[in-house]
C-alpha cells in the first residue's frame, strides 16, 4: 500500500464526514471551510446510552498539523465531560491517558477517535462518572 | 513502499525529459506516487500570467483508477473549490486508464481555459458567473494577481 | 503483450490489462480505454498479433527466464479463463436490473437482492442495466473510490454464456525481451495515444481533447439508453424464471404495465427518530464499526444534526415488462 499524503487522505476524510458515510455517533467537518491547509475541525460525540453521558452531544475541536496522519490530531473537548483522559482545565484530551493516540496508527482517522473517545465514555468505570451540568463549556 | 509501477516510472521520466509546456509535475522524494504540480493560466484567460500549484497522487489502484489532483493556490473559477478540488469528469466518471498523468494536467489547463459555471462545483462562484460575468472574470483577473503570481 | 486482444472498435490490449479493466470499471458501460466505444461483446483474441509479437520478442531477447515465467503464467491463465468461461472475470454476462422493493422502495440487484447503491452490485459485482445518468457526479465518486466493490467481486452465478472461446496459440517457445505486463501496457496505449488518428495527441490541444471527451460522452449516453431498452425484456423472463426469491417484485412491477417508472430513492429515510427508538443492542453492535454489520455502507445513514449531511437523492427506473421488443 502506497502512501496517502496528508492532504487527500484528510480530503477522503472530509467527505466521509460530509455525505454522512460515517456512524451516526459522532460527526465531524471542516472548521473553516476556507482552510486549504485543513487544520482545524470540530467534531461531535453523540452520548453512549446507559451512561450518565446518555442524549448529551459533546463538542470537540480537532486539530491535524502537518504530521497528520503519521502523528495524531490534537483534540479538545469544548463541551464540559468528566473523563480520566480529559483534562479538567483546558479540555485537552490527554494523549499518554487515551490509548488511541498514545498508540496511534496512521491508518487511524477523526473518527476512530471520536468512537475510541464515546467507547471511553462508556467504560464501565467511567459510564457512571458524575457529569457537569449539559450545555457547559471549557 | 512497495515497488513502483512501471508505468508510473515511464511517465515520471517522460514528465521530466520532455515536459509539456507550460506543466510541470515532479514527484516527491519521499512518495514518487506524489507530484508537486504547477500549471500556468492560459493565454486569454482569466487566469493569465498566473502559476498556479497543485499536487497530484496516484492511489494504489492508477490506472484503474484516476489520479487525485488538487489546487494548492487560491483560485476563482466555478469548477474550483475553496480547497482547491476540482469538478472534471476526467478525474471522476470519464477516467479512463489509456489517460495519463500529462493529459490530465493539460485537461486541468484546459478547464482554466473554459470554466463551465453550468456543472459548478463552486456553487457561489458559479452564480457570479452566470450572472455578472464580467465581474466574475474580472474577479478571476484579480485573484491571479494576488495568489497565483510567480515567485 | 503476450495475450493480446481486441475490442470490436479496433483497439488492442493486453488480456490481463483490460481484464482489470473492465472489472474495475463501475459505470454503467462497459468502454474501451482507447475511444471510449460501449463494448458489447467482450474482446476477442488477436492471433496474429500475437504471432507477431512473439518474433519480436524472440527476437528482441533471447531466453530471459523471468519473462518465459510471466508470459507462461499470462497465458495459462487466459486458457484457463477459456476453459472455464470465466473470460473477463465474467463481466460480459453478470448483469442485472435495479428492482425497486415494495415492501421498503429500496432498489435491489435482481441476482443477488443485494441493495444496489450504484451502477455495480457491491456484493455479486452485477452490472445495473438500468441505471440512469442523471445523479449528481460527486456521488457517483464515492462509488468509484470504494474499492471494497471491485474486491468483493464473487464471480457470481452465470448462466448461458456465449463467449466464443477462441483457442491460444499453444507454442510456448520461449519469450524474452525486458518486457513485461506493464511496460506492454504503456507501449500499448503511448502508441495507441500517440498516434492514433482516433484521438488528439497528448501534445494536441488540451481543449480538444475536453472537447472530444464531451462529445464522445454525449454519444455514449445516448448509446447507453438504447442498449437498455433493448436487452430488458429477455432479461427479466429469464431471470424471474430462475430465481423464485425475486418472484414477488416482479410480479408486482409487471402489473404496473407503465412502460418506466422513474423511483426516487432517499437513504436518509431510515434516520433521526427511528433511530432513537432502538434498543441498546443496536447500540451496541453498531458502534464499533459504525454501522451494522452485512449493511451496506449507505444504508446506515443517520441524520447528524450537526453535520447538516446532505441529503442524497438517486434516481432509478425501474423498466418493466413490455411488449414493445417481443
């Protein structure tokens, strides 16, 4: 397999999150869809169910720099969540205590990530976390 | 990376050894299936005295499949996105695996020549073009001169 | 070159070359590289051509092991597609029609009842012969690019092929020369591009060849709804016969006795609130992967909110059994 440059890979990305292709759970697209670099993005995690994270949508802004996908994106919780991985003051998602990035694969994408994060949420230790109020911000 | 293609070796060299005028397309050192592409406007066109980048990549499956081509310089043209992709029916449904890397780009020089605001992939600016062509044109003049003038 | 072909416009390739072809090719024709000619009949070996080649490559180089290994496999494995039929992996036969289910309006291959999304049945690789043009390109890309069709291929049932299986030159004197597969295939089309009166010249004027490309396109779509109508008919009798499964949307279609009716699709049906109603199982399974397992990639469209995903709208004409060929 040959392989994809940074940019046509986050290209074939982008349309995966445009047309809708992807899971229902999450969601993710162009923060400016002017950046011809294809920085930044935001993202969306539906909730898992049977979780105290259940029918909330959490927001996340990504950021893929010019290592993508060698090295993996940046990602910041914007919504409030209480999560081990998740720093409390910034949102940051912590890369050492998120298996996903702390392991990553270049044949990883946005959206493994946004599902490895809704899987955190639903980890049976993390599922019943008490949660701030829904609609708060970092 | 797995063994390169003969046929990709063969258009590289020929690329390099007679160039089409106007074009150029060389391949990265570290990713030979990847070009750094250049395209100038053509002559009577908005687009004139312009050099325009882009990058091209050929997948896994070229040429049963067609090369992904890109627009790195900012451009105003109805069949041009903001991020650079483009609407051709020789990248997408008319690929055809007797097209090359050349002929494409001369395609793209081509679509420079003759925008076609009636199949836009740019839906604002093909709007423009339908309705105040002359502005649009102008436009298209005026964002060659900022983005796309030669170093 | 060491099995060379010939299309019914004239225009020469290897058999392996146009094989992959052909297989990868998912629009709704099959056409040559070259012209862009529709290819009703499948390619037919070109004997002489493949005489001549062969002095040219004896010629050429002597005896280089590695190309007497090729060019015994490339053959071999031309006869043993003759021998079983299989020519082109058999796309001169595999086709279908797009048959809209009653019961959920989801078009599906007559072969297989697979959901068909585009041109090519994504599970029997079945060519939709009634397919119509009208959708927008952008989708018809994510078709392309999904390669998961062309390596799902299964070489699907097939019965009464008519493939002449012309016999290949069994002399394996020994082929040498520093060609293989590939550089075939560049010499073939860079001859083929270069000087065929057929074509511009790569050199020629970008906006003649766009020019030529357009025209030729138009030709081939009015071509494309010609072949339709005229393949139909025999094509579902036979079929319906086959395959009691399809015996019910046959049936009901015939009845409708219009000779096409034009069947709007919407994959983002089955979204937004029906989703909510699912149980946590559905949950469950559908997360990991992100969509159910055996669904087709399509057809588990949800409506993010916030995606604002588009809406995506194909159009398929159910062409139903009429008198009008009998």
């Amino acid at each position: 397999m040959s392989k994809v440059p940074r940019s046509f890979r986050l290209l074939e990305e982008l349309e995966k999150g445009e047309k809708g292709l992807g899971p229902e759970s999450c969601s993710y697209g162009l923060a400016d869809s002017d950046d011809i670099a294809m920085v930044h993005w935001n993202g969306t995690i539906l909730g898992p169910p049977h979780s105290n994270h259940e029918n909330r949508i959490y927001s996340v802004a990504l950021e893929c720099d010019e290592g993508y996908p060698d090295q993996p994106p940046k990602i910041k919780f914007l919504s409030k969540i209480n999560l081990p991985c998740v720093n409390q003051t910034t949102g940051e998602v912590e890369s050492d205590r998120f298996e996903t990035l702390k392991n990553w694969k270049r044949s990883y994408t946005m959206e493994t990530v946004l599902l490895d994060l809704r899987k955190e949420m639903a980890f049976p230790a993390n599922k019943k976390l008490p949660q701030p109020p829904e609609g708060s911000t970092f | 990376m797995a063994s390169l293609p003969k046929r990709i070796i063969k258009e590289t060299e020929r690329l390099v050894s007679d160039p089409v005028p106007g074009i150029t397309a060389i391949p990265h050192e570290d990713n030979l299936r990847y070009f750094e592409v250049t395209i100038e406007g053509p002559e009577q066109s908005p687009y004139e005295n312009g050099v325009f980048g882009l990058e091209l990549f050929l997948p896994d499956d070229y040429p049963m499949e067609a090369p992904k081509v890109r627009f790195l310089t900012k451009i105003y043209h109805p069949n041009i996105d903001r991020l650079g992709r483009i609407c051709l029916d020789v990248l997408k449904t008319n690929w055809s695996p007797a097209l090359q890397i050349r002929t494409v780009l001369l395609s793209v020089q081509a679509l420079l020549a003759s925008p076609n605001p009636n199949d836009p992939l740019a839906n604002d600016v093909a709007e423009d073009w339908l309705q105040h062509e002359d502005a649009a044109i102008a436009k298209a003049r005026e964002w060659t001169k900022l983005y796309a003038t030669r170093q | 070159m060491y099995v060379p072909v010939m299309t019914t416009c004239g225009h020469n390739y290897c058999y392996d070359c146009i094989s992959n072809w052909l297989v990868s090719n998912n629009a709704s024709e099959l056409t040559c590289p070259q012209c862009r000619s529709p290819l009703e009949h499948p390619p037919a070996l070109n004997a002489t051509l493949q005489h001549l080649l062969s002095v040219v490559i004896e010629i050429g180089a002597g005896s280089d092991p590695q190309l007497g290994r090729t060019r015994a496999q490339s053959i071999a494995q031309y006869k043993n597609d003759v021998e079983n039929n299989i020519l082109y992996k058999d796309v001169f036969n595999n086709t279908a029609v797009a048959v809209v289910d009653d019961d959920d309006g989801v078009a599906r291959c007559s072969n297989c009842h697979w959901e068909v999304e585009g041109d090519v049945c994504p599970h029997c690789n079945a060519r939709m012969r009634n397919r119509t043009r009208e959708y927008d390109e952008d989708e018809e890309e994510e078709i392309l690019t999904d390669d998961s069709i062309q390596r799902s291929f299964s070489g699907a049932r097939n019965s009464s092929t008519t493939v002449r299986a012309d016999s290949i030159s069994s002399s394996e004197s020994e082929y040498g020369e520093d060609l293989d597969s590939d550089t075939d295939y560049v010499r073939d089309f860079n001859r083929n591009v270069g000087e065929s009166r057929s074509r511009p010249a790569p050199f020629g004027s970008a906006r003649d060849i766009l020019n030529r490309i357009n025209a030729q396109d138009r030709r081939q779509n009015s071509e494309d709804e010609d072949e339709n109508d005229s393949d139909l008919n025999s094509f579902i009798v036979d079929e319906a016969e086959e395959d009691e499964l399809e015996e019910s949307s046959y049936t009901s279609s015939r009845e409708g006795k219009s000779a096409r009716v034009p069947v709007r699709l919407d994959d983002s049906d089955n979204s937004g609130d029906e989703d909510k109603e699912r149980d946590s199982d559905f949950w469950e399974h559908n997360d990991e992967d992100g969509f159910a397992s055996g669904d087709n990639l399509d057809s588990d469209g949800g409506a993010d909110e916030d995606t604002g995903r588009k809406i995506k709208k194909r159009r398929f004409q159910v062409i139903e059994d009429s008198d009008e060929e009998d």
